[in-house]
C-alpha cells in the first residue's frame, strides 16, 4: 500500500502538515515536580517527532494550579512557565515537526493530595473511580477557568508552539460539564443540552479571542461517554457544529470517560483496532472542518483506508508512537517487518502511571522515556557473552548488548525461542507477545545474534566454553503442589493446554485464577469447552480495574464459565474434584480435564553453578521472580546495557 493520503500534506488553519498523521496527548509524568518542562519530556518529545509524525501533541497542561491531575503535571497557567514551554516546541521543530499544546483541567478526576484544595466540579459529585469528594464551582470560578484556558493559549502561541488543543474529553472537567451524568447544576451552566454546552463553548470563543482569527484551535471530544445517564453519539453530533462556530478549528474524535466500562478511552488488547472510527466519521459529516480519528489504531495501512473511506481528515496513532517512534518511516519504505508493534497491553503507559503512581515507558520499548540519557555506551573490548534464555528477557538483553558492540550468544534448552510467551500468545486477544517475540528475532538475525535451540547449559558446557559472562534468563518452571490426584493422566499444566499438545475433553476445571489460569478458561470456553476455575483466595486475583481484566472477566461470563473463589482444592478424581469453600466439602463432576495455573517458581540451579564458577553474570525476568511482560523486557535491556 502507497500510503499516498496518510503521507499528503494538510492545512489546520494556517498551519501545514507534512502529513496527515497525529501524535495524540499521551500522559507521560515526565515533568518536574514544580510542573515545568524537563529535559526527559523534551528529548521523548524530540524523539517522536523525529520519526516523522505532522503533528505532536504535548501531554496535559494544567491552565490552572487547581486543574492538576497529578503533580507533576506540566503547567501553563502562569507566564514563568513560557521558557520551559519553549523548549518544547524548539526541540519539536529542530526535528521537522510541528507541535500543539493541550490545554486541561481535571475537575473532579482528581486528588485534594494533589492540589492543596478539594477538586472542583460543575456539581459536588464524586468521581466513580477516585471516589474523592469535591466541590461544586461558583459562577465567578467557572468564569475565571474559562478566562484561564484564554490566557493559557496566548502562552502557548508565545512559547511557539503551532496549535493548541482544548481538552474536552475522557471525563475531565470540560466533559463534566457536557454530561448529566456529572452536572446538576440549575442555573446558565446546567440543566438543559445548551446550557451544560456553554462552558465548552466560552472556553472556545475565549481561546481564539485569546489566539486571534489564524491560530489552529483543535479540541479532542468524548464523541460518547457511553455509561448510564451520560451523553451521547446523538449529543456530540449536535455540539460539533457549535464548536466549530465558537472557533474550533478542527476536533478530535475519541470516547469514553474515566468510569466507561472496560476503559474505551485507551482501549485494550480486546478491543478491535480501529473500533471508534466509526463515530469520527459521523461527526465529519456534520461539520466543515478536519477531524482527527483515534482509538487503537497502530498500523499506518489501516490509517490509509480510514482516510480513503473518509472516516477522518487525520488519524492519530497515541501508542504506537511509544512502542516504535521511527514506525512512519519504516512504514513508507514497506519494511512493516521492522516495526515493533504496540499491543495495547497498557501495562507500561497508562496502568504504570494511574495504578502505579510511576512515570511512563512501553512494556515492548525499554528505551520510551530514556532518551534524554542518549545513546548507550559502547564497549571497549568486547566480552564473549552468553545469554542463556530465549524468552523476553533474553532475547531483550542480547539486542541491547549487540548494539553496544558485546558479542553476544543466544542459548535456549527448548526447540523454539520465545520462552513463556509462545504459550502466553495463544488465549484470545493475546496474539501481540508472539508478534513482539518474532519481532526480536528477526532483529537478532540481522544483528548477527546466533539463537540456538535445544541447547541445555549445564556446568559441564560452561566449563567447556568458558563465556566471559552471563545474562541468566532461563525462566522459570511450574509450581506442582502436592494435592492428591494431580500426577493423574487427565491433569495437564496450563501451557500445554495452550499449546494444544494434549487432548480437550470438557467438562474442565482449571486451578488457579490469576492471569495465566484466566486466560487458559478464556481459551477453552472459545472453544466451546464448559469451564469451572477454582481460585483459593477469597477474591480473584486478576481484578475487573484494568481494561484487559474488564474484558476478560465478561467474556468468561458471556461464555458460560464459573469462578468458584475462596476454594482449597483437596483431592482430584479420575472424573471429579473436591475442594473446600467455607469449611464445607463440594464434590465437582463430572470432570475430564484438569488444568494447573498454580504458578511458577524460579529456576535457580543455573544461578548456584555460576556462583560456585565464579562467572559474572546477571539475572533478568522470571529468573529472579515471575512477573509481567514489562519487568522481562526491561530488566533484559539492563542487563544487556550493564554486562
């Protein structure tokens, strides 16, 4: 595919793309405690548009100090943080990129830690996910808001930035005054459709009386807020033409807000690529202005037919952007076999930053975030490494230590490279880790990284080879614990159900309920197989808060399958199994399959050889604990910068 639309030139205003494709605001938590711009912020900014993309749009700027969502939240309500913006847009266009500033505030989506004050909002109504208590504005504090967003745009212009893009979408402040579902309000603000639109619409009119007639004014917008009681597609299709009236120069089009249901804002690995299209197009044909189209779209082939269809004017790839900043490029040379996917897992964006208070970084792209320490440094004299492992872990270090000059061997006991992720790949909507794990390997093969399977390092070959030094990232193997029956011939560990290496035969139980447990009764309830899992704690331990928690756990209902928690498993039968639940005895059947997702436990054995051998190594992955695709990933690029 030419990709002749995406890569056409376009016109916001007065300002000129070099293509139609949109980098969107993504929160980063890069900024300095005291909410100015750092050299982290501005070297990960410098370093997407670098790849390529037209437009760059910064993360949340807080027009006000009582708008915050978190505290380091960069902060363009005051001129003293025009420098720090500057640098911004400088690095930007050093790179060939143009750049917008996004105005925010987050209302009640917020914490009183965080502002010194309780969160204001049209109506003392609590946040559903926060539950923080807050306080309804006064006339005289929305108009002062509205006025601050005015104020805060002039800034932007004179810290250079090119556009500035008004947030009013996913729930913040802007989007609880559109909605029922957060304003009671009674008076001008409140009450009718038009009157929760005014405040969206003065904070347009004070932005471009603010910017003047020529300055690209864009706005992002919920186009549905797609929970009971709010707003919805019918609402926004007749607020766009009003916005656009107010001076809204083009709008961007995404969904949801902070409580939608599986978080549609940024949507899973479970959602369908490209999924919100659909209401984007909807709004374009009521308005004359460009619309921006978002929600899980990573390939640049699927922006082009968006575009030829007419769906949008411009596509925004938010992710994408994190997991490959260089994916543009690679992709109008044809080579998509060299573009590191994003697969929407949003362990290391948003779930990092909300549930983890920590900066964000990519789960598959160690280096997003890091880029203001520059390139790592080359060895010397280059050691004759051995990484032994295939899985995440490994194949990360062994390309971070080949671009740093080490000489570098890939060792894997099992036939095939890729580790725990070639089983973790197969349950639905998972298929991203074997893209990521094939990914490396082609990366390894035109590095000149030898991968050689079937391979088991014991002190013998060790002492035969002698390495110079070892990244270990051998993994780690089930945990078999001793419950009567489990040695049976119908009692089949999770992975190797996942691989399809033995027989399905339902009714099944699977033992065990966090992720690996839930996805395996996901893989077979597709398969039309009826699943009962048996968790021991009182609750499961995969939680319905993360999107892909959210979508599994519904899809496991849809199926028909059944989560028996606070279960102890005491003994299993040839056709049944037994376990306690409230100091009563329960007798499954009939069954015929049992599943083990009872967990792992670290492969040590290597570790003690080496020590005793006294041969550096390090440690990275599941060999040091089972955990996330993430600690893998990136504590192999560790190890691999470390060695």
């Amino acid at each position: 595919m030419a990709l002749e639309t995406l890569f056409s030139k376009f016109q916001i205003n007065s300002m000129e793309l070099k293509n139609r494709a949109v980098m969107p605001a993504i929160g980063t938590g890069y900024g300095n405690k005291d909410s100015t711009v750092s050299d982290r912020l501005i070297a990960y900014l410098a370093r997407r548009a670098r790849g390529g993309t037209g437009l760059i749009i910064t993360e949340i700027c807080a027009v006000d100090p009582r708008g915050r969502g978190f505290k380091a939240e960069v902060g363009i309500w005051d001129d003293s943080f025009i420098p720090g913006l500057s640098g911004i847009s400088d690095a930007v266009h050093r790179e060939g990129g143009k750049v917008a500033a996004q105005l925010h505030h987050a209302g009640r989506e917020t914490f009183k830690e965080v502002l010194d004050a309780l969160p204001e909002a049209p109506s003392a109504i609590p946040s559903v996910i926060l539950n923080q208590p807050c306080e309804e504005m006064s006339i005289d504090r929305i108009h002062a808001v509205v006025n601050a967003y005015g104020s805060a745009a002039l800034r932007a212009k004179k810290a250079g930035f090119d556009a500035v893009e008004i947030h009013g979408a996913h729930g913040y402040l802007i989007t609880q005054f559109l909605s029922p579902f957060s304003n009671h309000r009674s008076d001008e603000y409140g009450g009718t459709d038009e009157k929760r639109a005014r405040f969206a619409i003065e904070i347009a009119e004070a932005v471009r009386r603010s910017v003047g007639p020529d300055y690209p004014v864009l706005m992002r917008v919920s186009a549905d807020e797609l929970i009971r009681g709010g707003y919805d597609l019918e609402f926004m299709k007749w607020l766009a033409p009003n916005l656009e009236a107010a001076g809204v120069d083009a709008l961007h089009v995404s969904v949801g807000v902070y409580s939608t249901p599986g978080n549609l804002s940024i949507p899973s690995m479970d959602t369908e690529e490209g999924f919100n299209l659909f209401r984007a197009r909807a709004i374009k044909e009521l308005v004359s202005i460009p619309v921006i189209g978002v929600g899980r779209i990573h390939d640049p082939r699927l922006a082009e037919e968006a575009l030829q269809r007419g769906d949008a004017d411009l596509i925004s790839f938010g992710r994408q952007h994190l997991t490959d900043p260089d994916f543009l490029l690679k992709a109008r040379k044809g080579d998509y076999d060299d573009i590191r996917w994003c697969m929407a897992c949003n362990q290391g964006c948003i779930e990092r930053l909300s549930y983890e208070m920590k900066s964000a970084t990519c789960s598959l792209n160690p280096e997003c975030g890091q880029e203001y320490r520059g390139e790592p440094q080359k060895v010397l004299s280059p050691k004759r490494v051995w990484i032994i492992g295939a899985g995440p872990a490994g194949l990360s270090a062994a390309l971070t230590a080949k671009k740093r000059g080490v000489d570098v061997e890939v060792l894997e006991r099992e036939q095939e490279a890729g580790g725990q992720l070639i089983s973790a790949s197969k349950p639905p909507h998972k298929e991203g880790l074997s893209v990521w794990y094939r990914w490396a390997l082609r990366q390894a093969k035109k590095a000149g990284i030898p991968v050689k399977c079937g391979i088991t390092v014991t002190r013998e070959l060790l002492e035969k080879e002698k390495p110079d030094a070892v990244v270990l990232a051998a993994g780690a193997l089930p945990v078999v614990p001793k419950i009567s029956g489990i040695d049976g011939t119908h009692v089949y560990d999770a992975r190797d159900v996942l691989l399809e290496k033995v027989p399905f035969s339902g009714p099944a139980v699977v033992l065990g309920g966090g992720y690996v447990g839930m996805e395996t009764m996901d893989f077979l309830l597709e398969k039309g197989i009826g699943v009962t899992l048996l968790e021991m704690q009182d609750f499961p331990p995969v939680g319905k808060h993360t999107a892909h928690g959210y979508w599994l756990h519904r899809r496991i209902r849809k199926g028909g399958g059944t989560i028996v928690t606070g279960a102890k498993v005491t003994e299993i039968h040839r056709s049944s199994v037994s376990f306690i639940k409230d100091g009563i005895v329960t007798e499954l059947s009939p069954v015929n399959m049992v599943v083990t997702a009872l967990g792992v436990c670290p492969e040590h054995q290597l570790a003690d050889v080496l020590t005793s051998m006294a041969i550096p190594f390090l440690s990275a992955g599941d060999v040091i604990s089972p955990r996330r695709i993430i600690e893998a990933i990136h504590e192999g690029h560790r190890a691999g910068l470390e060695i």
